[in-house]
C-alpha cells in the first residue's frame, strides 16, 4: 500500500542546492529538452521528462510527449520515491505494483510502465529526477536502466554548468564591498521593471538614497570605517527589499537606489522611513555627522498607473528629489510628486 516516504535525511542541503540553481519554474531549456527528447527515443518511450522536486512541488524542467502536467504536488508525485531514497525506481506495471496500490494519481495515468532515475549532487543529494513512461507494461527482464542512467549524469552536468553559469552571471552584477546589485544590474533591473510597468500598469517607484557627510567620514575616521559603514548600510537596504522583484543596488560611491515595482509613492514612502528609522538605530558612528552618527538623504520618485513619462524621467525626478534633500539638510525624505 502506497505511503507518502518521509523526506531524505539531507533534505536541507539538497533544498539548498535546488534553490541555488535558480531554476525552479522556468522556461524550456534546449539543453535539458535534448536529453528527454534522447531518454523517450531510446527507449521508445511515450513520454519522458525531467523533474526538480523542492519542498512542495515536482516542476517538469522537460517534457517529451503528451500526458504530463508542467507541475504536481510532491506527496502526490511517483518521482518522490526516487528523491527519498536516492535510487533508481521501475515499475513493470503501475496499475498492478504493490508499491503504488492506493497512490493518488496512478489510476488517472494513461501510463503503466515507469522508469526514473536520480540527479545526484556530489554528495549524493537527490535533487531531481529524469524518468520515462510507457502505456503499456513491460517486462523488467527486458528492461535497460543503464542508458537511463547515463543520461540522468549528462543532466547532472547540465545542471552543475547551469548554476556555475548563474554564480559567474551573479558576480559579476554584484558589488565587491557590500554584495548589492551594482550599477550594470540596476540598469538592467530598471528597464526589466520599465517593461512590467508598460505591460501591467502597476505603479513604479524608486528611491535614490545618499549617505550624508560621507567624505567627511572617510576623511576623519578611516577609509576601512567608511567601508564598514557602506557595509551596514548596505545590509538596512537590503533587508527593505522584501519582495523578490525589488532590487537594492549600489549607484556609485555612497549613493545607493531602490527600485520597487508595483508600489505606489504611499507604500514607497513606507519603505523610505523603515530605512532612515532602521539606519538610526543602528546607530553607526560619525565624527561630524548629524547628531555624531551617520544619517541618509531619501529622494523618492513613482510613475503612477497612465504615465506617459520615460523611464529616464522617473530617474531624474528621483535624483532632483534627492538633490532636494540633501540641499534643504539632509537626514530627511522629499517625494517627488
């Protein structure tokens, strides 16, 4: 009788290692379809495909052939069984295997015959699994798996050349000093954003922030403390970028933007006042700051549902808030309306 098998004893780190690759949930890849598209010849198979499985779902990354959703729950999803115990699974005949007599799904299959091997980390992490489906059953005598498995190491690669391509591409959009988005990612992140507002009509907002007297900090207290500041601050900035679509950037030097699309000025401003108010209890010193600790000057721009300004606009109005701030004391927000 069918029983939903309990996570593998390193579910943690295989979670991570899915996670890393950023791959959940995306679009076909040549790569990967090449080798279904192999495993469903070879074997004369009708459907073969190549499933992730995180702690909640099993996203088909590949299918060839027909009869296969782009997603399952997990502790509805044969490929878990694979995943728990980190070893091939073949099933002659679902319908009629012991091992499967109750499982949800298996009676609403057009398929008998199941095949399925795991993508392996280097420390043994099953991370995925790449199976093939037959209608009708066949012997395990006459069955194979060792090409299966072949492919299944060939999608392993794939998938390791995949994450090392995405920590290279991560790098190199990132900044050495506080591991904020950098300005070649900002630009990138903007014009994404850009498109999304033209699409949706959401509102867009973005904050240009500026760190006040900072030449005046490295001057007097050190370069490695203005470093450590920029660091602190970066992480306050960070932690204000909640959502997966934010992106906290660092725009040169001591200026840092925000862009946060789908937040209206009100919400935007929300977000303004939580980093002055978290950059104040933190407390960072500085000689000749504002009240001896170091202070931020917010300038905050939002094109609204309807604008017909270019994004180029949003920027500058952004940027002439921020002028505004700094101009009137600092150590305070101006919304440019």
């Amino acid at each position: 009788m069918f029983a939903v098998p309990q996570p593998p004893s390193n579910e943690n780190e295989r979670l991570d290692f899915i996670f890393s690759c950023g791959i959940l949930d995306t679009p076909r890849d040549e790569r990967f379809d090449r080798i279904t598209r192999l495993a469903s010849h070879f074997y004369e198979a009708d459907a073969a495909f190549l499933g992730f499985i995180d702690d909640r779902y099993q996203w088909m990354k590949s299918i060839h052939g027909e009869g296969i959703a782009p997603w399952i729950e997990r502790d509805r999803s044969i490929c878990q069984i694979v995943i728990s115990s980190g070893e091939p699974l073949v099933v002659s005949d679902m319908k009629t295997d012991s091992r499967l007599r109750g499982h949800p799904v298996v009676p609403l299959l057009p398929f008998h015959f199941y095949a399925g091997v795991p993508l392996l980390t280097e420390n043994g992490a099953a991370v995925a699994s790449l199976c093939i489906l037959k209608r009708e059953p066949q012997p395990l005598d006459r069955f194979n798996l060792s090409p299966l498995k072949d492919l299944g190491e060939i999608a392993m690669d794939e998938l390791e050349l995949w994450r090392h391509n995405r920590d290279l591409k991560r790098a190199a959009e990132r900044d050495g000093l506080t591991d904020l988005a950098n300005r070649r990612a900002f630009d990138a992140a903007l014009d994404e954003a850009w498109q999304n507002f033209q699409r949706t009509q959401q509102p867009l907002s973005l904050l240009m922030l500026d760190l006040d007297h900072f030449k005046a900090l490295n001057d007097h207290a050190g370069h490695q403390a203005g470093d450590e500041a920029l660091r602190q601050f970066a992480r306050i900035l960070s932690d204000a970028a909640h959502r997966p679509i934010d992106l906290a950037a660092r725009y040169g030097g001591e200026e840092f933007a925000l862009i946060l699309p789908n937040m209206d000025h009100a919400g935007a401003l929300e977000i303004a006042w939580r980093i002055k108010t978290s950059l104040e209890e933190a407390g960072i010193p500085h000689p000749v700051g504002i009240a001896g600790r170091l202070t931020v000057s917010v300038g905050l721009a939002t094109l609204p549902p309807g604008s017909t300004d270019r994004i180029e606009m949003l920027v500058a109005r952004a940027d002439s808030a921020l002028y505004r701030a700094k101009r009137q004391g600092r150590d305070r927000i101006i919304v440019e309306k």
